[in-house]
C-alpha cells in the first residue's frame, strides 16, 4: 500500500517521495482520509508512529488552492523541540508547494519572528505561550485560520499550558476543522476534546501502553548505588544512543557531570539551560557526539532523535502514563528497544501502578553487587497479584548484551558497542 491512494497533489507527493516514504504508517492510513474529507479529528497514537506526517499532509493538500500569505493552519504544539521539528517537515514534504511556515515560540527574539510574520506565513507552528503574546500584541492575525492541530495535547495539560490554549481558541473562526493529537487521554484533555471538537473521528493505533517492540527491566537498587549500576550497565551492554531520565535538574547536572568525569561523551539537558545550550545537547546527542542524554521528562518533551536502544529511568516517572512516555523514545518505527528502571524501596507504589500496566512483559534483572532495599519494591506474581520482591535478590550475572538490528541505526551516528569509558591519564 503506498502514498499513492490519497491522491495527493504532484507537488507533494514530490516531497514525500524525497524524503523515501514507501507505505503509509497506520496512524496514517486511519487519519489522513478523514481529515482531508474535512472531518475534526481526535487521535490517540503513541510518539513515533507517523502522526506529524498524518496532519501535514492533509493540511498541505488544503492549502495548495487558495489565498497565501495569512495564516490559513495552526500548529500548536507543547515545545520548542516540537514545534521545530514540525516546521522542518512541513517544509521537507512541501518544500515545492510554495507555502510559507513561520515557527512561533519563547527564549528567541519576538522581533525576528514579528518579521518572517510581516512577510507572510499561510502555516504557523507554536508553543502556546509565545503565541498568545503576539496575539495580544497584534502581531499575528488568527480570524483566517482553516485548520487547527493541538499535538501532544497530554503534554500540555501537564506543562499547565490548558488556560493559554483556550485563551487562544478564542481568537479562532468557530468554524475552523481541530485536529487533536496525544498519546494519553487524561479526563482534563477529554473535557477540552469534548469543548472543540464537532463530532469527531476517534483514530486510536495501539494501546496508550507502552510499544510491544519495547523490553522492560527493573533493577532494585539502594539511591547510594545507582551511579555505579548506572556505569555497570553502560560498560556491558551493547547499545546505540542512550536516554537517561531523572526526577529533578539537578541530578540531570549531577549524573552528566559523573558520567562525564568518568569517561563517558554524555550531556545534561534540563530546564535551567539557555535555549543555546539546549540545542547544542540535542543536536550533539542527534549526531551521535553525545552518546548519553541525562534529561528531566520536562526539557526532553518533543525530542524526536533515531537511534536510541535505552532508555534508563533512573528515577522511576511518577506515573504509568509518564514512564510511556518517557520509553516512547526507544524501540520507534518496529525496532526494538530496551527499557530499564531503577527502583528502590520509596519507590513501592509507582511500580505496582506500572507493573499492572507491563503485565507479562515486565521482567526484574540483578546486576552482581546490587540488589533491593529489604522492603523494596513490588513485582507481579504468576495470579497478576504484586506480591513483594524477596529481600535477597540472587545474584546473577551482568546484563546480557542486547543485539540491536543494524537497520535502526545511522552508521555515522551510533556506535553499537558498550560505552566504556576512556582510560584516565595516569
């Protein structure tokens, strides 16, 4: 099945083409017929399944006839991150169709952006609290918009971004065609959906559980030792890109900081970095400078990188919903993927919330000289029932390596082999 039985226009399907799609991905197939039929649409579709592709084009082949230079299509979307890498496939896939997209969003210059605005963008990406200041400034009229599209809509709930949103609707025509993404539906997002959406195609592509191609470890382990498990887990497994996620900025700082005086290329990126900075740990992370990414949930919403083969939690999230989201960046597009989480004993209910999530797919690992906290966490039994871990985990060997397809990785970007750190001057 290919690109083809949508019957896009030329001018996009040159863009398409360019950038080697073959076959539709499924969030794809089910969401671009409806939305190009006008429909409002709501889908449910964890990250990296396609859904960006899934709204672009649909809006592109909208937009070809008409009026340009107003704002025709709105993207609203929860980070800068995001926000960037919509803009960059709007302009891949519509790079011959002549349509102008203007990215919207703070720490920059307002004035720069009041310019390319002034110039005309018939397409608008932004994070909300940006926009809503050049709305009331004046600087960007609203009252044309055909199409509006809120991605990751769970994840602006959780950055306290719902007031700005609906503050912003109001400066919308009521007639306009609402595109809502997100990979959970939490009850405030289903209020906000049931608010602006008019009878809406429910797309939902698998589970709002974590990706099947994902394997998932838990290693009990006391707080004081998880630098050291961290390092024994770098040093034996086999892995490409690595994603390390902690609670707070500034054990993201102190983790980067240890694994870099121990050798190893990581970066920290949390929310105290200037927007410079946190470009240059991603960018150096995406080209494979940085094999390690020591990132809070908040600073790492909207990185959409290839080849991450880990994801460690080294803080358990405080949700089922923020631990997939936070694996949603391993085991992308069918790859495998592996995910591994370390809990101590504070740490009981949070696993008991995920394990009931895993199921079966959970699996508990040792790594020798760690083990859990005597009344440390809980796993399920053969009933389905947590029962508690054994205070004495039995010792097992080191992590087994993990064979990664080749095919998953960039070969300029991503070493497959264990991080071992650089020999020390003596």
């Amino acid at each position: 099945m290919s690109f083809d039985r949508f019957n896009l226009d030329p001018k996009i399907m040159s863009g398409v083409r360019a950038l080697g799609y073959t076959s539709p991905t499924p969030i794809q197939l089910d969401s671009i017929p409806p939305i190009m039929e006008g429909n409002d649409v709501m889908g449910l579709a964890q990250t990296g399944t396609g859904k960006t592709a899934a709204f672009v084009l649909p809006i592109l082949q909208r937009l070809l006839p008409g009026p340009r230079g107003r704002v025709r299509a709105l993207v609203i979307a929860p980070t800068r991150e995001l926000t960037e890498q919509t803009n960059k496939a709007i302009g891949q896939l519509g790079r011959k169709t002549g349509l102008a997209c203007v990215s919207v969003y703070g720490g920059v210059s307002m004035q720069t952006q009041v310019n390319a605005l002034r110039r005309g963008a018939d397409i608008v990406c932004a994070c909300p609290g940006r926009l809503l200041d050049h709305v009331r400034r004046g600087t960007i009229n609203l009252s044309k918009v055909e199409v509006l599209v809120l991605d990751e809509a769970d994840h602006m709930f959780d950055m306290g971004f719902l007031p700005d949103i609906r503050a912003i609707l109001k400066h919308l025509p009521a007639g306009r065609q609402t595109l809502l993404f997100s990979a959970t539906m939490p009850a405030e997002i289903n209020t906000l959906a049931r608010d602006i959406l008019r009878t809406p195609i429910r797309v939902q592509i698998g589970h709002t559980a974590p990706a099947e191609t994902v394997s998932h470890t838990f290693y009990p382990v006391e707080m004081t030792s998880k630098n050291a498990l961290l390092q024994n887990i770098l040093d034996t497994t086999e892995t490409g890109l690595v994603l390390v996620f902690t609670r707070t900025k500034q054990r993201s700082k102190r983790v980067a900081q240890h694994l870099e005086a121990s050798g190893y290329n990581a970066a920290a990126l949390h929310g105290n970095l200037s927007q410079n900075n946190r470009q240059k740990a991603i960018q150096g992370f995406r080209d494979g400078r940085f094999k390690i990414l020591v990132a809070t949930d908040i600073a790492a919403r909207g990185i959409d990188v290839c080849g991450v083969s880990h994801v460690i939690n080294y803080d358990i999230p405080a949700t089922a919903d923020a631990y997939t989201h936070r694996i949603g960046r391993t085991g992308r597009a069918c790859a495998t993927g592996d995910a591994i989480t370390f809990v101590s004993g504070e740490d009981r209910g949070l696993v008991s919330q995920i394990a009931r999530v895993l199921g079966s797919k959970l699996k508990y690992g040792a790594a020798k000289g760690f083990g859990g906290a005597p009344d440390g966490p809980q796993r399920p039994s053969s009933s389905g029932r947590p029962a508690r871990l054994r205070a004495a985990m039995p010792a097992a060997a080191t992590p087994k390596p993990r064979s990664h397809p080749a095919s998953r990785y960039r070969p300029m970007d991503v070493s497959r082999r264990p991080l071992h750190r650089a020999a020390k001057p003596a």
